[in-house]
C-alpha cells in the first residue's frame, strides 16, 4: 500500500508542478508593437497585473477588472470601451 501511495504521490505532483508554475508567470511580450491595457479581460484570460486579488498571466477572479490587463496593439486601448492606460483599484 505503501508504495502505491508512493507512486501515485510522485506521479500527481510531476504533473501539478509544472502547471502551477506557468501559471505564475506574466504573459510573454508579443512580437507587434503593443501597450498594456487595464479593464478589458475576461476572469482568466488577463496577461498580468498591477497590484490586488491577481498575480500575473491567467489569474483574474472577474471580467474587467481594473488592475489586471492585457496586450493589445498601439493605440487600440483607449478605443476600447472600458479600456485604460493605467491600473485603477478594484
């Protein structure tokens, strides 16, 4: 018994590891030209975050929130309807 616990410990925690780990890290920069913009993802689709309930990359609890953001093209954010150039408190 002990060994199957063993095992099945190992194989659980190979494959969780890996996973928490990506989801910690920020969104890596993108190849077109781009500006962080605040207030327009979706819970969990966000690249980063300034400050507040989130970390980084894929961690937002809602939809819009404030001080999590996402890339998009220069120029674009301010032409999105509740899209900011800068974080704001939740």
């Amino acid at each position: 018994m002990n060994t199957r616990f063993l095992v099945a410990s190992a194989l659980a925690a190979a494959i969780a590891i890996p996973a928490a780990a990506s989801a910690q890290a920020p969104a890596k920069a993108p190849e077109f030209k781009a500006e962080k913009c605040y207030g327009v993802s979706k819970a969990g689709k966000n690249d980063c975050a300034s400050a507040g309930n989130n970390s980084c990359g894929g961690t937002a609890r809602r939809d819009a929130d404030p001080a999590a953001w996402v890339y998009v093209p220069v120029g674009m954010c301010e032409r999105i309807t509740g899209g900011s150039m800068t974080p704001k408190k939740a």
